[in-house]
C-alpha cells in the first residue's frame, strides 16, 4: 500500500494548521449512491475478503469518517483499520482491500460515469495535513477518497462483459482480495474448551496428577471446519466474456480456502494447482496452458457425470458446497444433465447456481439445459458483475438468506 499503510501512525484531525477546503465534484456514480454508499461498498469488499465487518462494525465506520473527513484518504483508512478489523489476520486483507477499492495515493481520479442523474452532489473535503510518517507521506496529493470509491462502488455493479481495459484491471485488483470459505461444520475432532461436553480421560487425569484431590471438571468441545467448495467454471464459447473474472475469482477462492476448481467446457478439467500460484497473471497463464476447450460447446451433462464418476463419488462433492457459474447453454441431452445434477445434489451439501445472463432483465431460465438443472439447484444467483459474485461469496459462507431457493419452488 505504500506509505499510507502505516496502522501505527495516528489519524491528524486538522487541529494544528487551518486546512485547505477544496471543493470536489463527485462523478456521477458517487452523486447518485450517497458518500455513505460508497463506504458501506467498501466495508462489503471487506466482507467478500473474508474481514467479519459485521453491522455494528460498519455503524462504527461511519461514525469515525463523518467525525473525521470522508474525503480525506488518510482519514478513511484510518477510520476503517481503527473499526472494521477485529484482529491481527485482517489487517493484511484490509490493506489489500483498501488499495483496490479506494487507488494507489497520487492516483488521478477516473473519469465520471457518463450515465449522470438528474443532480450532481459536491463533497467538500480537506487537504490532510502531512507530518512525520503519516500516511501519504512524500506522495503527491491525489484525489479525495471518495472520488475513487464511488468509481469502485459504481463498478461493482457493472457487467463484467461491458467493461473496458482500464476498468477491468481495477475489477482485477477486487477480486484478488476475495476470500471464499465454505459454511461451517462441526468435525468429528474435539478439543479442549471452556464450555461443552465433560472430558472423562482430561478430567481423570487432572484427579490422578492431583492425588484424588477435587479438581475442577476439564471440558471439550467440537472443532469448526469450514466445509469444501468446488468451483465448476465454464470456459465455453457462450461464457467467454466472462470466464476471465471468475477464473480470478477462483483463484483468489483457492489461495484463501478449501477450494478445488475444474473447468468445463468440452472437456472436463481440474486446474486447482495451475491456480495455486501466488501471481493472478501467472496462474491465468498456466489456467490457459492446461485448458484445451476455451470458448468450444458446452457439454454439461456429460461433464458433471465425469466429474462425479472420477471426482465427485471418491469424496470431494461429499457434503461439500459445489458452484456452477455457468449460463446453461447445453449442447447436449438435456435429460442428462438432470440426472447427473440430481445425482450431484445427493452427494453435495449444497449446489449453487450463478449464471451471467440472470440479471438481464427479462431473463427465464427457458433454455433447456438451464431448466432441466434448477430442479436440484438450492440457490439460484446472478454472476455478472462484482457485487454479484460479493453475493455469491455470502451465500456459500451461509450468511445470506436472499438468494433465491429454486429446488422444487420457484424458477425465476
């Protein structure tokens, strides 16, 4: 992050020369969501980052920005560390986050958003003062924060498809702070707890090591494991503009978790070590050496059976949480795919659907492949742009309850 990613330096309140007010327009995505839509975008990065910004986190947030200045890169950053991270871990997430969301200091500021609304609003922000190791140090002054994050805010709502080159190397930049972590389980292992099942073999031990003598009751409980998820990702033709953000979107799920990613298409192919490298470029090279079908047909039914008959069955669907991003676009029996969907679905935890082409407006899911699959689906969500694939992350960690539950219900 630079210079602005020292935690230790304390957030200036102006207090000790008269700040400079600099008047600065907003583009017009930030006009139209509010200031505290952007940050409350920024605190849902978080979340997608795997940081537990819960509610009272973000209420937190807000208060210390407004009491500080929320244009003020200095004083978001300072803000946000200060609030939303509840531990040494999501300091690092935090820090990767702030700088895809909010810009490198000395950033120029993107252009505005052409789509304007009816009004534009103007934050008046101030200039923070720059002393000793305070972040943005030695650094030209770059735009407020809010006018990069209302660039970002409007982005994640953007299709992935409609996006241009610069746009796309930001979204780039947000997905590598992703962060996928199946719903938690409780495992057959214990281990020592303040609170649970009485431990007989601790307990006898502790009487034995004291001589007889009353001892206090040692305890253990269940340990939590986040459960597996499988990533099944469509490189076909139909899915081309696309397949680049979820395939980084994969690779940031297999840095973070227990994530194992195959690539279908015509073929069926496990690319989970090519996207073990540290480097999204390198590991979307190595994704493209390894895959021999990009943008072929798409043979879903086909390839879910492989992935069961050599994969699925040997244990890795077993009570997992298994994804299909993919359109549903089937060149094959559609009464194929059925069959080995419900097959997967009696294996799996749970199945996700996320499908591009669902938040055009309009859309059913007539096309044969794409109908023939809902039946066993429990959650059917949108995966075209980033707060699509922010709500995805939230329905396999188990923390959102919205997505629509299509298994045996409703379709659209």
């Amino acid at each position: 992050m630079g210079a602005e990613g020292s935690g230790s330096d304390a957030v200036s309140l102006g207090g000790e020369e008269p700040p400079r007010r600099d008047a600065v327009r907003l583009g017009a995505g930030a006009g139209r969501l509010g200031a505290d839509a952007v940050l409350v975008g920024f605190v849902r990065a978080l979340r997608a980052a795997g940081v537990d910004a819960s509610t009272e986190r973000l209420y937190a947030f807000l208060r210390a920005v407004a009491v500080l200045r929320p244009g003020v890169r200095a004083d978001v950053y300072g803000a946000g560390r200060a609030t939303l991270c509840g531990g040494h871990d999501d300091l690092e997430r935090y820090e990767r986050v702030f700088a895809a969301y909010f810009g490198s200091a000395g950033e120029r500021a993107p252009r505005a958003v052409r789509a304007a609304p009816a009004h534009r609003s103007r934050l008046v922000a101030r200039a923070a003062p720059v002393g000793p190791g305070a972040p943005g140090e030695g650094e030209p002054p770059g735009p407020p924060a809010a006018v990069l994050a209302s660039s970002a805010e409007v982005l994640r709502h953007r299709d992935v498809a409609a996006l241009d080159a610069a746009e796309r190397a930001q979204l780039r930049a947000l997905l590598a702070a992703f962060a996928l972590e199946g719903q938690a389980r409780r495992s057959a292992r214990r281990r020592p707890a303040r609170r649970g099942e009485v431990d007989p073999r601790r307990t006898v031990r502790e009487l034995l090591r004291r001589g007889g003598e009353p001892a206090r009751l040692r305890r253990h409980a269940r340990v939590e494991r986040p459960r597996r998820v499988v990533l099944l990702v469509d490189v076909s033709g139909s899915m081309a503009p696309y397949a680049d953000a979820l395939l980084r979107f994969a690779h940031a799920a297999v840095r973070a978790g227990r994530t194992e990613v195959f690539t279908v298409g015509t073929r069926l192919t496990r690319v989970t070590r090519e996207l073990s490298h540290r480097d999204p470029d390198l590991a979307m090279a190595a994704v493209a050496a390894a895959v021999p079908d990009w943008r072929g047909g798409t043979r879903l039914g086909e390839l879910v059976r492989e992935f069961l008959n050599r994969w699925g069955r040997r244990g890795m669907a077993r009570g997992a949480i298994v994804v299909l991003l993919s359109d549903g676009w089937e060149r094959g029996d559609p009464e194929l795919l059925g069959q080995e969907m419900r097959r997967l679905h009696s294996l799996a935890h749970q199945v996700v659907w996320a499908n591009p082409r669902k938040a055009r407006p309009g859309y059913a899911p007539l096309a044969a492949g794409m109908a023939a699959a809902l039946p066993s689906v429990d959650a059917f969500v949108a995966g075209h742009s980033l707060a699509a694939l922010e709500r995805l992350t939230a329905v396999v960690r188990g923390t959102d309850t919205g997505a629509d539950r299509v298994r045996g219900a409703d379709r659209a």
